[in-house]
C-alpha cells in the first residue's frame, strides 16, 4: 500500500519505508547507488540533507518548543485545535470511501507541525477517516518531541504495522504517523500523492504544495486574524501593524480554490509564567524591547492580563487538471 508514498530528498528516487532504515531504491540516482536514512529511537526519520540546511540547527529552537508546549497544552487554543479537527474530518469523510474502492490511503501532511498540539488530534480520526498522517517539521527537536509522544501511543507507521501483522489484519484501524524532519520547499513526497496538507502558523508553499496534492486534494491554512493579542501588542510595542491575513491567498490562486473561511476566537486570562511563555512562542513579542517584556511582566504579576486570540482559517482545495 505504501511502496510510492515518498521520495528520497538526495536523488528523488522512490523511498521504502522501514522500522530500521528507510532505503531509496537509487533508480534516479546517476550512479544507481542507494541512500540510507534511519529511523531514530525516538521513531523520526530526518529527511533533510545537510544542502538543503540553511543553518546549523533550522527551525524552532528547544526553548520556544517548551513554551509552546506549555501555553498550548494549558488549552488557551483549544478553539482552534477543534476547528482544525473538525474541519478537516468533514473533508475526509467524504473522500475516504472513494480512496477505499480505488484502493488508494487517505493520507494527510501536517507541514511546520511543531511538536504537535495541532497533529495529535487529527491522528485521533483513525483510518476510518485518515490512513496516513506525515507530521513534517524542519526543526529537529519539535520533530523529536513529537515522535516521543506519538511511540508511546503506539501511533508510529512500524508500530501500526507489527499490530496488524500480528492481529492477522491487512491494516490497522488506528491513523499512522511518520514523524520527519524534512523542509516544506524539498517535500520528500511523491507527485500527486497526499489528499490533504495543514499549514497552521507556518510556511506556505503554493506550488511545493500542489505539487504533492492529488487533484482536488486539500489545503488548510491557520493565520493570526486581525486583532489577534491586540492588547498585548499595545503593552509591547510604540505603534502596532496589522496582520496581513489574507495577502498569500493571491499567491495560491493560480492552483486552488478557496472553499471556506472560518474566524475563531478565544478570550484568555493569563498568569505571568504564561504570558512570558506566549511571548517566548510570538515571534513579533519576541523582537519587543527588553524593558517594555520586563514591564508587562510585572504588571501581571499583580493581576492576571486579559487578551483576546483571534484566528482565521482557510480551507482551499487544488484545482483539478483535467
Ligand atoms: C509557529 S510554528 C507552528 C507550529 C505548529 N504548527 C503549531 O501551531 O503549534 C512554525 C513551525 O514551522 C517550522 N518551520 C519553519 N520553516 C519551515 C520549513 N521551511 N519547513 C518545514 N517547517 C518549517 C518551525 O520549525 C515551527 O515548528
């Protein structure tokens, strides 16, 4: 079911999945020989060679992972986290009974993954809605952390499958994921191949992306909406500029459809050690002067500081070729 699913990042040749190590089969390489990737202990395979790195240790950084483990398990986002979720199940169910007569798996790309508060639930559908969920992210340590959780659930590709050799089963009834550290603009994935991508506050590669869709293949997009940590930003900076929500839907256009768009918000209330942790993850809060964090901060340690988040998510969907 999987021979073709993904590709190797060094010569583009088909990639065998594997428990040990996954091996190209070198059929594209000009010296035919074969390329070797193996799988962690922590059950991530790293996909993304050296060349394709533009720095020593790309991504987010071990601190602003703790932080947004943190501030995301305490649920502040959880409105978003069901939206997603549910959003993407009216989708696929849907398409999972074509994909079964065709014989073909559903299989989702969570690309800019994180550690995965975001990824976890939808690997939560079980195949009778998702076969497949690749959990991308160039970040080492986002990709080890969630691989971690995900082994101890039993939710890694060899772990479904040794159960369902063993219960005498064809597949397994539970979603499997492939953790990979790999880079959105070099998607180890082959042509046509994924029914649907998420790209939750992370990069957006219009023609990366349709070009591992399927037709009609989906794409949802989660953004900061207007007004999202609004009062926070004034207590951070002099003069506040919007987010521009919607300029990359321009860029998409040429390959997908927009079919809906959702606005989600949720009130918070936050403790000093959480808003410290909401700034660590908040690029923008990040780049704020040291005086006005250390400000704020103190403020807070008074009374708690209210802010509202305010999401948008687009769901798109690639235009066919015929
Ligand atoms: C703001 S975080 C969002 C993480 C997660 N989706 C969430 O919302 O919790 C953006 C993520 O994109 C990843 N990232 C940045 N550039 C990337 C690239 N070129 N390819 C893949 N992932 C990338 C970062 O390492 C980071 O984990």
């Amino acid at each position: 079911m999987l021979v073709s699913l993904f590709i190797c990042p060094l010569c583009q040749s088909l990639l065998q999945p594997a428990s040990d190590t996954w091996r190209c089969d070198g059929s594209l390489n000009p010296r035919q020989t074969v390329h070797a990737f193996d799988v962690a202990r922590q059950g991530y395979v790293n996909l993304l060679p050296v060349q394709q790195k533009k720095s020593k240790a790309p991504g987010d950084s071990q601190a602003s992972i703790e932080a947004r483990k943190r501030f995301l398990n305490a649920g502040h986002y959880e409105p978003l986290q069901v939206l997603i979720g549910q959003q993407m199940q009216q989708l696929l169910a849907k398409d999972k009974p074509v994909a079964e007569q065709n014989k073909k798996p559903v299989t989702w790309l969570d690309i800019g993954c994180g550690e995965g508060y975001y990824t976890q639930p939808m690997a939560q559908m079980g195949s009778e809605v998702l076969d497949i969920l690749i959990a991308a992210d160039i970040s080492k340590p986002a990709v080890v952390e969630l691989a971690k959780v995900s082994k101890v659930a039993g939710q890694l590709w060899y772990q479904q499958q040794a159960v369902a050799i063993a219960t005498n089963r064809e597949t397994n009834k539970t979603t499997a994921i492939y953790p990979l550290v790999t880079s959105a603009a070099h998607l180890p994935l082959r042509p046509r191949s994924v029914t649907g991508i998420s790209s939750i506050f992370s990069p957006i590669l219009p023609k990366a992306f349709a070009e591992v869709l399927i037709d009609e293949g989906y794409l949802i997009i989660a953004k900061p909406d207007g007004g999202h940590l609004a009062s926070m930003r004034d207590a951070l900076f002099d003069s506040v500029r919007e987010h521009d929500s919607d300029k990359f839907l321009q860029e998409l256009s040429p390959y997908f459809k927009l079919l809906d768009t959702h606005h989600v918000s949720a009130e918070l209330s936050l403790s000093a050690e959480a808003l410290a942790d909401l700034m660590t993850m908040t690029p923008y809060a990040y780049r704020a002067r040291n005086e006005k964090r250390q400000a704020l901060l103190a403020a807070v340690e008074q009374k708690s500081f209210h802010t509202q988040a305010k999401f948008v998510v687009y769901v798109l969907q690639k235009y066919s070729a015929k």
